[in-house]
C-alpha cells in the first residue's frame, strides 16, 4: 500500500512521534510510506520519503490552524509534482480536514466539559491551551464522521469517545502504544548512585520523578508541589524532567515562592529520560487526563513503582498496593501515596518495581507493530 501519515512531529522525543517511528520502522519493508511533517526523524530514509510542511509550532493553537491550511497544499503539491497516488490517508485526532484513518490520542471535547475545569491552567498559556483544546474540539464531529477507521490507545479513550461521539460506535479500534521494554530495562553498567551524586541526591534521599513535555497543571505537578510543602521535613528529592526553558523558569520560581526550591530540581527537556528514571526511586504522576500516559508504562517498563491517579491506560495494568499507589488527585492524597511509599521497606520497594515491569511486558513494540 501506498500510505501518506500526516502528523506535526516524528521525531524520538515526541509521544505520539516516537509511535510512528515505530510504525514506520516495523512497516516501511510492506508498505511505501510519504510523511508530511513539520519534523521528521526518518528512520529509513531509502524507503520513506519526508514533506516538510513549513509551518510554526508554538504556539498550538498556531500550530494547528497552520497546519491545517499548509498541510493540504503540500499534499497536492506533491501529488501535482510526483503524479503519486495515495491507497490510505492516516492523520492524528483531527489535524487534517480529510483522510482514512485518524490516530486518536486525546478527546478534547470531553476533556474540556468534564476536566478543564480541574487543570487549572491560567493566565496567558492557560488562554492558548484552551484555544487549541477548543479547536480540536470544534474539528472533532467533522473528522471522525468522515474517517473509515478510529484507532486509539486504551479502552478508556474508546469508552469516551463513543460516549462523546456515539456515530463513532463500530469503528474503533484499539492498539496500545509501543513500549520498548528491553531499553527502558536499565543496562548492569549503569552506576545509579554515581548519577544521583552528580545529579545532587545526598545520601539517604528518596527521589521522586515527575515527567512531562509540558502541561505541568494538567499533569500534576502543582499537587506533587503542595505534598512536597506537607512533607518539608522528610528527606525527599523532586526530579522534574521535560518543559521549555520558559515553562522551567516559572515552575522554579514556583517553586522557591513555596520554600521547596532545594528539594526540586528542573532538568528541562532531555533527549533521553531513562537515565532519571534508573536514577529515581517512585514516579510520581497525578495527571488529570491521560489516554494512555506512555511515561507511566516507560517508568514501570525502568522497574518504578508508580504512585499515579486513576488514568486510562495505566488502569488497565496497574493494581494498587502491588505495584504502587493509586491516590486521588489532591495534594492530601499525593501526600498521603508518598506517605504509604516512605513507610515501606528497600525490598518491598523494589518488589514493587519488579512487578510493575512485569506487568508493562505485553505492551512491546513487537505486539504494536503487528496489531
């Protein structure tokens, strides 16, 4: 099959991006695959061909709008230019006017009615984030009455997507995202306690780490921040790993404004979280919304126990008290989870951690690929 995979970034960094990486690493040898992208990472370059769509990426609200005119030129431009023919049309959530398959990660009319409320996102990037989320949602009905064909990552996002969407009943499916479990796996030369001595863990500190691209509100962080203030006197350490140096310079003077500045540290974007996660000893999640949250499955696949709200997903593995806790999303019960975790002993801990790898093995790449 000829197939054109419409997405802003492929690239490793990029939930949704280092999916396709996947997909097109797995498939390019069966299929002939065009990316129209606004960055792309191509894995293979003598068997996918890449279209810049030259576009803004910040802010999303931009990007989208953006993304939406140029897109379609680019398409026709190519297809003017190559004479190429398409066979299938593959777009994520409803980025694109027009296609086959959407790749849904996120039903944002849903979350706006029922969870925005709840980010408490505000100011001029709390503006921005609901304009996108408004748009996506204003596409949403438009889109998915088109496609032949819904794929989305968890049972909790079909579930509200048919609630939201009932027309969209029949023709869903679902297809975890890949976990490459053998290299979240951390490696026997790793030397942990080196990395939290030059990361600044100062002995008999427990690590908490927290990661995300951005989004802190929606994710959570400003709960994990309330517990850390309860919990002053105990010998905790927050790694928060992901965020622009714009979003980082806030958070941190958040931070210092609530007297924690020593215990957290920002470490920004990073090209490769494992290191962090090998290096913590509890991921920290209380995320409002998540589809899937692939950090969370990337931290058990590293041996963490969780300490996370109910998510989709993550529901659909995670056990309480077996490989973790699942709290509300209050800063009593983050602080009541990390409370739980402190009290436990080394081996209950790394119990904990174990049976959370276990429980992320059938999420591999392999399966990903094949469904």
């Amino acid at each position: 099959m000829r197939i054109a995979v419409f997405n802003y970034k492929v690239v490793p960094t990029n939930p949704i991006g280092s999916s396709y990486l996947h997909m097109l690493q797995g498939l390019c040898r069966e299929h002939e695959f065009t990316v129209f992208a606004v960055e792309f990472d191509n894995p293979c370059p003598e068997r996918i061909r890449f279209v810049r769509v030259p576009v803004p990426t910040r802010p999303l609200a931009l990007l989208f709008v953006a993304y939406h005119l140029v897109a379609p030129l680019a398409y026709l431009w190519y297809r003017l230019r190559t004479g190429a023919c398409f066979d299938l049309v593959q777009m994520v959530e409803s980025n694109l006017s027009f296609g086959d398959v959407s790749d849904v990660r996120f039903c944002h009319r849903a979350y706006l009615r029922d969870r925005w409320k709840e980010a408490g996102a505000k100011g001029l990037r709390g503006w921005l984030r609901w304009l996108d989320h408004r748009l996506h949602a204003l596409m949403e009905p438009w889109t998915y009455r088109r496609v032949k064909r819904i794929v989305v990552p968890s049972q909790g996002l079909k579930r509200e997507l048919e609630e939201t969407y009932p027309f969209t009943r029949g023709k869903i499916t679902v297809i975890y995202n890949p976990v490459d479990i053998e290299r979240m796996r951390p490696p026997a030369d790793f030397d942990r306690e080196a990395f939290r001595t030059e990361h600044g863990v100062k002995p008999g500190e427990t690590v908490l780490v927290f990661v995300a691209l951005g989004h802190f509100e929606r994710k959570g962080l400003p709960l994990v921040l309330q517990a850390l203030v309860a919990l002053r006197d105990r010998p905790l350490r927050l790694w928060v790993v992901g965020g622009e140096p714009d979003l980082v310079r806030s958070w941190q003077m958040r931070a210092e404004g609530m007297g924690i500045g020593d215990k957290v540290h920002f470490w920004g974007m990073q090209r490769d979280v494992r290191p962090f996660l090998w290096g913590a000893d509890v991921f920290v999640f209380p995320s409002t919304y998540e589809t899937f949250s692939f950090v969370s499955f990337q931290a058990a696949a590293a041996g963490l126990p969780l300490i996370v709200t109910p998510l989709y997903g993550v529901e659909e593995f995670m056990r309480d008290g077996e490989m973790g806790f699942v709290v509300s999303r209050t800063a009593e019960g983050v602080r009541a989870g990390l409370e739980r975790f402190l009290a436990l002993p080394l081996q209950e801990r790394t119990r904990m951690g174990r049976v959370a790898q276990e429980a992320v093995q059938g999420f591999g790449v392999g399966a990903f690929v094949q469904r």
